[in-house]
C-alpha cells in the first residue's frame, strides 16, 4: 500500500511551484489587457477624427454649393446654420403673434 501523503504537505510543495510560474502568466494577461485597451482608445479617437473630418468636408460642400446657388440667384450669401429657407428666421423662433402676448 502507497503511503498516505496528507493534502496540506502537497500544497506546501505545490504552492511555490504555482507561484512561480503563475505570476509570469498573471503578468503577461495583465500586460496584454492594458496593451489592447491603449489600441482600442486609439483606434476610436483615429475613427472620431475622420468622422469628424468627413462632417468639416460635407458642411463645406454644402456651403459652397449654396454660394454658388446663391450666385446664381442674385442672393448676397447663403441663409445660416439652422435658418428656414422660407422665412429666413432661426428654426423653433416664435411666430410673431406669440411675440406679442
């Protein structure tokens, strides 16, 4: 018959063993998650930055084109950033008999 070897003596001998090898595993996951997360961060700020230069590009296409529709038609400038076209006042602006009260 095998001798009895209790649990704990097993723990004493496999603890320092787990230990050394564990804590180069623990470390590399760990530096691997930061890693990721610091190309993650960038590569949302580089999508940002495009998506904000695409809306830079699309607003001035859309200037330029109501300059040269405004050329066209005789008009000094195009209406602003949030005008209606119709009455040329700020959108949401109170109707003038709203004014009055």
């Amino acid at each position: 018959m095998p001798p009895v070897v209790p649990p704990f003596l097993i723990g004493l001998i496999v603890l320092p063993l787990a230990k050394r090898l564990g804590k180069p595993l623990v470390r590399g996951i760990v530096k691997t998650s930061v890693s990721l997360g610091v190309e993650f961060q960038r590569a949302v700020r580089e999508a940002g930055e495009g998506i904000q230069d695409l809306a830079a590009e699309a607003t001035a296409e859309m200037l330029a084109d109501q300059m040269t529709q405004g050329a066209e038609h005789g008009t000094d400038a195009p209406r602003g950033v949030g005008e209606n076209r119709s009455t040329g006042k700020a959108h949401g602006a109170a109707p003038a008999a709203a004014k009055a009260h």
